[in-house]
C-alpha cells in the first residue's frame, strides 16, 4: 500500500517546477515568504487561514518542538516556525515532497527551525515522548489502519502534549467522486467518519479539548476554487496544485466542490490531549 502512495504523491522534476513558477509569477527573490507559497504549498482545505485558525485552540510556545505528520512541501511546518517561533520537524513518505520542503525552507530563511524526515507515520524513528505537539492535518484519509497511526501520535508525544486535527472525514454519502488530491483511485482512500476517528483516538487515551465541523466554510472554500476555474479558463497559474499533482489537479475544484456538496465528505478541526 505504501508503494502506492508514494506513486500517487510522486512529481518527477517537482524542485525545477517550483522553481520556475516562483521565476514566472516574478516570487524568485530571496528570502521567499511564505505567503508566497501558499497557492503550492498549502494545498489542504483551506489553506493557511485553516491552519491559523486551528492553531487559535493551542499555546504554542517558542519552546515547543511540534511534529508535521504527513508534512507535504512543508508550508504547515513553515507557518508554525514563524507564526509561533517554535521548532517543527515533518514527516513524510515521499522522497520528492521531502526535497522541496528542505529548499523551500532553505529559500524561507527557516532551516535553523524546520527539519524534514522520509518516513512512514505508522513507524516514526523517534524515541517516545519526544514532541509537545503533533499537527495531523489531511492525512488520515490516505491511512487505512488509523488506529496504528494514533499510537504513534500518541507514543511519540509527550505526557500532556497536544493532538492538532483538520481531518477529512467520510460524509453520509459513500459515493466519493475522484480524483481528489488523496486519491486518484478508490484504492488508496481510507474515509471513515468523526464518530469512528473520534472513538479511536478516545480509547487509544486522548481527551478531547476541542471539535468543530468545519464542512460548511470547507464546501464555501471548494466553491470559490470552482468558480476561480470556470472564470479563468483552464490554464493554470504559475504557482499551483498542478506542479504537485499534475493534470489531475485540473479536475479538483469540481470533484472536491461536488463532494462536499453532496455530504460524501465532511471537514473536521479538533484538539485532543494526551493524558
């Protein structure tokens, strides 16, 4: 399965592409902002504002060491570092994605603060009680043993750290239409819904802090990206989800703006704490 997804989250040449769209959309200068990046980088429902208004539910300190489970290109472990001053490691299974976040943090000025591992989420190389945080922001759904995922979370954090959520999660309606940015096929989407997620993080011994359905501003959010697509024909900018995902990316705001407003998907933040 994880062969699989590497294939799935895999961009040939993904540095030069991100590279040249920084030079076409005139971001080349040094140090890169990050808010420059956001339209490549921040490619979870949302986008940064999500990310912001989650972390309105914890302190974080500069003190604090945070894990990015499922890091991406990193943008997540960027804005934490700068917003909150603290130190973030990310984590995840594509060689690709883990190069681009290392220049792209090189790029920001951000090195001294963010680091990056290849690795698998269900066997993290880390000693246990190492982080006061973990943030797990759309990655679940391409996990299908969730319950050896929220081990880690939890082996890994320490005694009274904090679980950060903002979760796709399975809606009323099963019938998902694809590709979306997790899944290109059925094979490598593993939606469950809330209650599900929820009970298992309750008996692996989290508390819950904070829950919100976040589903109605993530549907507003796909219908704006929608009608972006429709108003501007279908080249894309230079700066985008396409340098990630390819020529699925133009399929996307229809697919994510159906599903949400179907109820085959739901979008949750949550808080939890380890006891």
């Amino acid at each position: 399965m994880e062969t699989r997804l590497r294939d799935h989250y895999n961009a040939p040449d993904l540095i030069h592409s991100i590279n040249a769209g920084l030079a076409a959309a005139g971001k080349d200068t040094e140090p890169i902002h990050i808010k420059d990046l956001a339209l490549v980088d921040q490619l979870h429902t949302g986008g940064m504002r999500a990310t912001l208004a989650l972390l309105d539910n914890i302190r974080i300190t500069p003190d604090f060491h945070i894990l990015d489970a499922g890091c991406g290109l990193g943008g997540s472990s960027r804005l934490l570092a700068q917003t909150c001053g603290c130190r973030v490691t990310g984590i995840d299974l594509s060689a690709p994605y883990i190069d681009a976040a290392q220049m792209l943090t090189q790029r920001c000025g951000l090195s001294r603060k963010v680091q990056f591992k290849t690795g698998s989420i269900l066997d993290m190389p880390w000693d246990d009680n190492t982080f006061d945080a973990v943030l797990c922001q759309h990655i679940l759904m391409n996990i299908q043993d969730k319950q050896a995922a929220v081990q880690e979370f939890f082996r890994v954090l320490a005694p009274g750290g904090t679980l950060m959520l903002h979760e796709i999660v399975q809606g009323e309606n099963t019938a998902l239409a694809l590709p979306v940015p997790w899944a290109d096929a059925a094979d490598i989407s593993f939606l469950e819904s809330w209650d599900t997620l929820a009970g298992t993080l309750l008996k692996t011994g989290f508390t819950q802090e904070h829950h919100m359905d976040a589903t109605k501003a993530g549907c507003r959010y796909w219908q704006k990206v929608r009608e972006f697509a429709r108003n501007n024909g279908e080249t894309p900018r230079p700066l985008g989800p396409h340098l990630v995902f390819g020529q699925n990316a133009r399929f996307f705001p229809h697919t994510m703006s159906r599903n949400f407003e179907t109820n085959a998907i739901n979008l949750v933040e949550a808080v939890f704490k380890k006891s």
